[in-house]
C-alpha cells in the first residue's frame, strides 16, 4: 500500500522538460492522488504542484538559456538558485528527487545531493545525451541516482552494464502524436520552424528567410508559414521577413498543425525535427549557434548525426545542415528537392514512420502510455526501498 502525503520534488529546466515534467506528475498523481510535488519547472509544472498541494518554482524563463556564452552570462543565477534548491532539499528531504532532463544543472545537484548524505532517492527521467558527449560519465551518474528512465530504446543497454537500474518508458511524444488526426498536406505549402529560443530565432530565422527568397524565386506559387513559439518571436519573425522582402505568414503555438499541413519542411534541430519526423513532415534539420558553442561542441560530441531521427536509424535519414553549411542556398536547394519530388518526399515519410516506430516501448505499448510506465517505475522505485526499510 503507498503511504500517504508522500512529497516528491521535480526538477527541469526547459520547455520541454516542462511538459515532460506534468505529464510524469499526472501520471504519478493518478496512481497515488496524495503525492505533493515540490521543486521547480515551468508554467505546466506550477500549476501541477499547486493542485497537489505543494509549491513549486517556475524558473523556465531565465533557466532555458542555450549556449555555452549563456550559461556563462548567467552563471552567478545558477549558483544561488542550485544553493537555494539543495538547501530546501536538505531541510525537507522528499522521498524521491525526480531530474527531469536539464544534465548541466541536474546532474551536479545529483552529485551535491549524495556528497551530503540528504535521505532521498534520486531518480533521472528524460536521460542526459551523454551517449552523445561523455559516456565516461555513466559510471559516475551510476553512483549518484538510483533509477534511471529513458524514451530511447538504445540508451537502456549503455546505461545497465555500469550497475544504474535503467527502464525504458518509450517515448511520450511519439505515443502522442500517433493518436493526432491527419491532415492534407498543402503542395505548395513549405513551413519553417526556427526553434523555441530566442538565439534560434535570431541565427536561425533569417537563413530560411534567405532560402525562402531562392525558392521564391524558382517556384513563385510557392507559399511560406513559419511557427513561432512566443507572441514576441512571432512579432521579431514578422520584422525580420519584412526586411529580407519575404511575404510569410506567422502563427504562434500552432507548430504541429503546420507539419501536418506543410508539404516540406526546414526544421531547426531539438524537440522539433522529433516532432516533425511523429507528423510525418518531410523536412531537412537546421542548427546554427554561437561560434565559441559550436567549436566547443565538435570536440566533445561522439555520435555521428545531431539529429535523434538520424542516430535511432543510424543513418542520414534527414538531411542535417549545421553551423556553416546551414547556408541559405543549400536549405533552398534541399526545400526544392522535397517541394518538386513526390517520390522524395514519399521515400522519407515512409524512413520517417519506421524509424518512429522504435520509440514506442515494446513491454507495455498496448497498456500503458510513456508517462504512466515511468510514473509506475517510480512508484516502484520507492516500494522497493521501503520494503528494504523493513
């Protein structure tokens, strides 16, 4: 039977981690209604922690920097909020810490947490990408958490060989996104998604501004949407298209119904392309950033692809343009070769959905969501080590 009053503090810090977060807390509240979650999240999380009873920071807007020059800016920030937050957990230890994401912050308050002996299980939900930059740390992150919960299916067999108890949960996005509605796609409709952060927009927008003017130029029926996370970079969106004399229509918060419209797609990499590749958009990966970030970035990166579509096949199913070949002549050349090939673009939706499909997790797929499989994990984690107790 599960206590009652149990306290568990959440921790993220990015809009992605902000929905991850809510649905994890849910799914938890939905198994045991008297959970209290403390910690700090985003808007989502806020609201989800004032309904269980519990209080929580919504710091996503100064703690969702990009870059390494960011974190640097705001270093004396995050020091008195990690301090703040160790000390809170130090005071009124919750049973469990559940790390949503967010490795650059997360991890060192794992470490912070087992060098002071606080009383609390640490989980990780949402596996840092250390696959990706540093899997010399995975005997480490072994000695800090006790449970690991993963959405992609390979970082299960990385993680198990080093003793840290790994569940694969599946993917909530792609459980999401199978049950949303298709819709016909406009053939003359190319979309746009410069990503979610103002550096994006900044770097990102006006290199497909400048591929939308080739493209204008070579297929003048063509029409141009572009997604915009905010109501301010919808309105830092408009001025930009309007110097580079690009005719666009911007929306905001309406990013998945413009990938299930668009015929093709430029899609800044992160969450999105994910998004894109659920929706069946055929589409090309953009990322541009910092020079100081991106030199520093190709040192320590260890897997061949940026784009997590690309990695799970282990091939270039995408096309990925980064840094310097993310060039507006190259994004137009890829745009039209999508736009003026159905074959093309056939070919790729169909790579698309296969590679997809190895996100849903094959132990519980007909059962249970993503979100409830992990918030059982959790549950489970805390039996566990309430019986030893006994």
């Amino acid at each position: 039977m599960i206590p009652e009053g149990r306290h568990l503090a959440i921790i993220a810090g990015e809009a992605s981690g902000d929905a991850h977060g809510v649905a994890l807390m849910r799914a938890l509240r939905a198994l045991d209604p008297q959970i209290r979650f403390t910690g700090k999240g985003g808007p989502k999380m806020e609201k989800e922690s004032i309904a269980s009873g519990g209080g929580l920071d919504n710091w996503i807007a100064e703690a969702g920097v990009l870059g390494l020059w960011d974190v640097l800016r705001h270093y004396g920030y995050f020091r008195r909020k990690f301090t703040a937050l160790l000390e809170e957990i130090s005071h009124n230890p919750p049973e469990a810490v559940i790390l949503v994401d967010y490795p650059g912050f997360n991890l060192r308050l794992a470490k912070a947490i087992r060098k002071k002996g606080i009383p609390t299980k640490i989980i990780y939900y949402i596996s840092p990408q250390v696959w990706a930059w540093n899997r010399r740390r995975i005997p480490e992150m072994a000695r800090a958490l006790d449970l690991m919960i993963c959405i992609f299916p390979f970082e299960k067999e990385l993680y198990e060989p080093s003793g840290l108890r790994t569940v694969f949960a599946g993917h909530p996005m792609a459980a999401e996104l199978r049950a949303v509605a298709t819709a016909e796609r406009v053939t003359t409709l190319l979309g746009l998604f410069p990503g979610s952060r103002d550096r994006e927009v900044l770097r990102i927008f006006p290199v497909m501004l400048g591929a939308a003017r080739i493209v204008q130029h070579s297929r003048p029926e063509i029409a141009f949407e572009a997604a915009a996370a905010t109501v301010a970079h919808a309105a830092l969106m408009a001025e930009q298209a309007k110097e580079a004399g690009v005719e666009i229509t911007v929306t905001t918060g309406a990013s998945r119904d413009l990938m299930r419209r668009a015929t093709a797609g430029l899609v800044c990499s992160g969450t999105a392309t994910l998004e894109a590749a659920c929706l069946g958009l055929p589409h090309a990966l953009v990322y541009k950033v910092a020079t100081l970030t991106y030199e520093v970035g190709i040192r320590v990166i260890r897997v061949p692809y940026l784009g997590i579509v690309n990695i799970l096949a282990g091939r270039p199913v995408i096309r990925e343009f980064i840094q310097h070949n993310a060039t507006p002549a190259a994004l137009a050349d890829e745009a039209l070769r999508l736009l003026n090939s159905k074959e093309a673009r056939d070919r790729l939706s169909t790579d698309l959905s296969e590679t997809i499909a190895m996100l849903g997790s094959q132990e519980n797929a007909d059962s249970a969501s993503p979100s409830r499989q992990a918030a059982t994990a959790v549950i489970d984690c805390l039996e566990k080590s309430v019986e030893k107790a006994h």
